[in-house]
C-alpha cells in the first residue's frame, strides 16, 4: 500500500516530466511510458492518476498557467496604479520561467491542441479571458471606452510576441519583448514616456 502523502508528489513529477518530455520531443509525440519512467513512476501508475496522455498534458498546462498566474498576482500586488498595474500583467508574460525550452514547447503544443481538443480548448479560454480581463481592469481608467478593443489589441501583441520572443533569438532576453508591449500600450493609452 502507497504511502499517505504520495500521491501529490507523484502527480506533480508526472507534471515536471510531461513538460520535460514534450519539451525535449517538441511535440506530444511522446508516450505515457516515457513520462512515467522520467519521473519516476510506473506506466500503469501514471494512467491511474491522469488516465492517459491528454490528460497528463492538460495538467502540465494547468501547471503552467497557474505559475504564470501567480507571477501575475505577484506584479499586481507591487503595482499602485492602473498604469503600474498594467505594466505588470504585460511583464508578467514575459517572465524568464515561461520562456524555459521545455515551457515553450508546451505552449506552442497548447495553441495546437486547441485546435481539436476541447478541454485544451476551454483552457485556452480560460486564458485569453483571464489575460482581457486584468487588462480591461486598469485599462479602463486610462482609456474609458476604448478599453476593450485596447486590451483585444495588446493581448494579441502578448500572446504574437511571446511565440515571435520565444522562437528566436529574443529568447534570451524575454524583457526586451515584454518592453515593446508596453510601448504599444502607452502608445495606446497616449502616456508616451
């Protein structure tokens, strides 16, 4: 019998060795197998906690956004005003974890399977409303109205520019692109510094 306990850190190496495994593949091209015996575990142990691929993969992504989340949070809270406060969420995309090889790998893999997967799909979303969202909150008092179509605007400048950052040789310094979004955004919001 497992001991108690076990399971979450199971969970989580199965997590850390699906992101590893797609990244070192750069594809999903990768088995159950391989994941489970890069961390650790038994194949069977694997499909127990997750069920199958898919579902290892959704859960690293989960894992992924939710890092990221909290590097969002973690700006937020050091921002004062909604101008800070923007700043913040755009350098939250940018941050050196979610520009690791592996990570990368699994968000462009991400955009791919919400092409056909639903939950890959939902989680996408999830995403896109959460990134509007936070953008829409400081946006409307700098911009009142226009604040959607700013924040429409400045999402797909994050999400263009990380695939563009990440696939080249911004790579190696993700602030540099963060910063190119916040220019766009004063731009936008007619706070040219």
């Amino acid at each position: 019998m497992p001991k108690l306990g076990m399971e979450p850190i199971r969970r989580a190496a199965l997590v850390k060795a699906t992101i590893d495994e797609i990244g070192q593949a750069g594809s999903l091209d990768v088995t159950v197998s391989r994941i489970a015996r890069r961390a650790g575990v038994s194949a069977a142990l694997a499909h127990h906690y997750f069920g199958g691929k898919e579902d290892l993969f959704l859960a690293a992504m989960r894992h992924i956004l939710t890092l990221f989340g909290a590097g969002v949070r973690a700006g937020l809270r050091e921002a004062e005003t909604p101008r800070a406060r923007l700043e913040a969420v755009i350098r939250a995309s940018f941050q050196a974890e979610q520009f690791r090889g592996h990570v990368v790998s699994a968000w462009l893999n991400f955009y791919v399977a919400a092409q056909t997967v639903p939950e890959a799909q939902r989680l996408l979303r999830i995403y896109q409303r959460r990134l509007r969202s936070n953008l829409m909150h400081d946006l409307r008092p700098l911009v009142g109205a226009r604040a959607g179509p700013v924040a429409d605007m400045l999402a797909a400048l994050i999400d263009g520019l990380y695939i563009r950052a990440a696939l080249g040789p911004e790579a190696r310094d993700p602030a540099a692109s963060a910063q190119k979004v916040v220019d766009m955004a004063d731009l936008l919001i007619g706070e040219v510094t």
